[in-house]
C-alpha cells in the first residue's frame, strides 16, 4: 500500500428484503503474480528472531519450575483429598463407637428388666404353686379326717 493502487471489483447479488448485496473483492499487487507484494508471503519478509542459549536454558527452567510447582500443587490437593477422607473416617468411627456403646447400653438395660420381670414371674409362680401345694395338703388332710371318721363311724354301728 505504499503508494501502489488497490484493485478493487464490486459485484452486486441479488436484491434482498433488507436493500442490496454487495460482495467486495479487494486485489492486491501480487496476487494474480504481479510482482512481489509486502502481503504476499508475510514470514518471508518478517526477519526471524535469533534465540541464543541463555534464553533457551531460561524458558527449560522456567518450565520446570511450572512442572513443578504443578505437580506441587497436585500432591498438596492429594494430601488435603487424603486429610479429609481421614477426617471423615475417625468421624465415622466415632459414631460407630457412639451407637454401640449406646446400643450396648440399652440392651443392657433390657436385659436387666427382662431379667427383673423374669424373677418376679418366677415368684410369683413358685408362691401359687405353694398356695397349691398347701390348698391340695388341704384337701388331703380333710379327706383323711373323712376317712376316720367313716371309719369310727363304721366301728360304732
């Protein structure tokens, strides 16, 4: 573009709703090979930068620091992944421990009121079989006097 003439070709479309369509084609020296253009081949021109050693050996340790400093940060989110699991363990085992012992506890106490209850029972059949017991000697002893006095009666007539 420094002083040289741009070619430029309109060529209308069709009509649309909305007014005209216009494609616009710009032709630059060099396109159709008209000599050399500043745009035809842009790397050609751009001079290339010279990389010396240093700046190689600089950006190899900046990105090892990178690699590092990554990989530093993976084992931290590791470690604090890990953190929490653990944290999240003891809490279980705590709770676990927690309603066991409840557990424990309670049956316990169902134990010793089954145990209770079961004493009283047993009490209270023993005192009913000993109420039978003396109810039947009772009945025993009455039927014995029945007896001697049939008996008596018997010697008398």
């Amino acid at each position: 573009m420094d002083g040289g003439e741009i070619n430029v070709v309109v060529k209308q479309l069709n009509k649309r709703k909305s007014g005209e369509a216009f494609h616009l084609f710009l032709k630059e020296p060099g396109q159709n090979g008209e000599g050399l253009s500043e745009f035809a081949s842009p790397k050609a021109t751009k001079p290339r930068k010279e990389i010396s050693l240093e700046d190689i050996k600089k950006k190899i340790e900046s990105a090892e620091s990178r690699r590092l400093a990554k990989q530093q940060e993976i084992i931290e989110a590791a470690k604090d992944k890990e953190e929490k699991l653990l944290q999240a363990r003891i809490r279980r085992n705590k709770a676990n421990d927690k309603f066991q012992s409840q557990a424990e506890e309670n049956l316990k106490i169902k134990l010793s009121k089954s145990q209770v209850l079961r004493d009283e029972q047993i009490l209270q059949k023993k005192e009913k079989l000993k109420e039978m017991d003396e109810r039947a000697q009772q009945v025993r002893k009455e039927k014995e006097k029945k007896k001697v006095e049939e008996q008596q009666n018997r010697q008398e007539k």
